[in-house]
C-alpha cells in the first residue's frame, strides 16, 4: 500500500500497470489540486472513495493525506540483472533499520545501481515505513534476497567492503577504477559487516572522517560509496 498525493501520481505516470486499486477519502477529493485529479481520473484503474474516518483506519499514517494506491509486488529476474556487461550492485547484511532500508532503496534507484541484496534478516522491503521512504521509487529499483556473497562471486561479480575501520582497508579516494560487475557491501547499522563477508571481498575500504566523527550512518554511507564508483572507470 503506497499513501500520498505526489507519490500515487507518480505512480500513475510511470507504472499504472502495477496498480490494483486506489482509494480516497471525501476531504481529500475536497481540495484535491486539478493536475492530480486530472492524471487520476484519466485512468481506468478501479478506484473507491470513503469517508475521512474510514480511510484513517486504512492508512498506516498518524495524518493521512486521504489517498492510496494498492500496488501489485514486483518481480524481478536476478540472472537478466546479472547477465548485463556492467553491474554496480548494493548488498546489505542485517539492515534491520526499516527507514534506512528506504533510504538506501531510493539512493539506489536514484544513483542508477543495478540492484539490491538484502539478508533475510533485513528489515521486509515492503515494511509500511520502508516503503514511505522510497517515495514511491520501491517499483524502479530490483531487489532480491541472498544469505550471503557466494552466489553473487559466482556469477563474476567482485564485492568491496565497506567498513567503519579495520585493519587491511584502505581508504575510498585511494581506489581510482571499479570492476566491471561490482557489488558493494554494508552491514548492520551497529556490528558492520560479518567476518565471512570480510573475508570474501575483493577489497575493503573506509571513508575518511574528521573531526572525531567515528562512522557514519549506513544509508549515507551507501549514497556516497555508490556515487563515488558510479563514475570510476571500468576495467575487465
């Protein structure tokens, strides 16, 4: 279920495919502004209205804007996101924070990574919080569950730790071309990453911090990591 008037729109616009139905409360359709209501009512999805009450007992929010959008789940397939030249995947270990999650979930989509791998111990992608943290971008970005790098190594790809400090990383700037298939790892907002992922990758790394700064939230840390190798050069 994905609320709010910017975020249904958007879903109209780019995915209407994917929606089951919308729903919308009377105050709503009150002050509804024309350019929404024109995209909506363009559409031929089913669509239902209630009254303020019983939309606020349909809503997640404390303050619900008075519209939703019932939304097909995607699927995606890992072997054609894996079978592409180029590959700039993100894995998550234990990313137990739903706001986090959707961070990371619109940084993602935003810097144009190929993926995301989450752990089954991860918070659930489509956790209500999750979800109002992408902004409705949720549909754009493929994810896919993983216990592990194993099968990520296998299908050629190398990974690049990310660590808060440690022995053995280097430092970001210090990096200067990225793999052509790279998945770039984090782990758990207070342990990092587990030692078997350590071990596993191809190289690991930390970003350089002053004053006195120990480390830095785990969705920063993704957004400038992916940045920051979105525009390496490749090398085979």
């Amino acid at each position: 279920m994905v609320e709010g008037a910017h975020t249904v729109r958007d879903l109209l616009t780019r995915y209407p495919e994917q929606i089951l139905t919308i729903v919308t409360a009377y105050g709503y359709l009150e002050k509804e502004k024309q350019s929404d209501r024109l995209v909506r009512s363009s559409s031929s999805i089913q669509q239902y209205s209630c009254s303020d009450l019983q939309f606020s007992k349909l809503s997640d929010l404390d303050t619900p804007q008075g519209v939703l959008a019932v939304v097909r789940q995607p699927t995606w397939d890992e072997g054609e996101v894996l079978g592409q030249p180029t590959v700039l995947g993100i894995f998550g270990e234990q990313l137990q924070d739903p706001a986090n999650v959707g961070a990371i979930i619109r940084t993602a989509a935003a810097l144009n990574a190929s993926a995301l791998w989450l752990t089954p111990e991860s918070a659930d992608v489509y956790h209500p919080k999750v979800v109002r943290a992408t902004s409705g971008v949720l549909l754009a970005l493929p994810i896919f569950a993983a216990r592990d790098v194993s099968g990520l190594i296998r299908q050629g790809c190398q990974i690049f730790a990310a660590e808060a400090a440690g022995e053995g990383a280097g430092s970001i700037d210090e990096i200067k071309q990225a793999p052509k298939k790279l998945v770039l790892a984090f782990g758990n907002e207070s342990r990092g990453l587990s030692a078997q992922i350590l071990d596993q990758a191809a190289t690991r790394f930390t970003i350089p911090l002053n004053r006195g700064v120990e480390s830095l939230n785990v969705a920063a840390t993704v957004a400038i990591t992916t940045f920051y190798f979105s525009r390496l050069s490749k090398v085979t």
